[in-house]
C-alpha cells in the first residue's frame, strides 16, 4: 500500500486538495482521509472507488497497480 499512499498524496497535491476538502467530497470522515495516508488504515473497495471516482482515474491507477 505504499505505492497507494504515495498516489493519494500526489493526487491531492496536483489537485490542491485539503484532507478536509477530500472527505468531504467523498463521503468519509478527515481522519479516514489521515489515517490512509499515514498507513495506519486502508480503504474499504467502496472508498477507493469514490477515491478514483473524484481524482477521475482508475482504481489501478491509484493503487499503484499499472504494467
């Protein structure tokens, strides 16, 4: 899950997007959004699909599964 920890950061950072502003628009509380990228927690399937959904990219891409 490193390499998700390291996309999610880099998606919120292209996009400007607070943790706040990302658990919000997704549904989750901001310390799910924190706890994700720390490590400490995954995302449920669910959320990496609204994840994906909201940076408009694949679950794949995002978790850092690409050939």
């Amino acid at each position: 899950m490193d390499k998700f920890r390291k996309n999610l950061r880099q998606y919120m950072k292209d996009t400007r997007t607070t943790q706040a502003a990302l658990a919000e628009a997704i549904g989750v509380s901001q310390s799910a959004v924190s706890a994700w990228l720390s490590g400490t927690k995954t995302p449920s399937v669910e959320n990496l699909w609204a994840l994906a959904d909201h940076f408009a990219t694949t679950m794949d891409e995002l978790a850092g599964r690409t050939d």
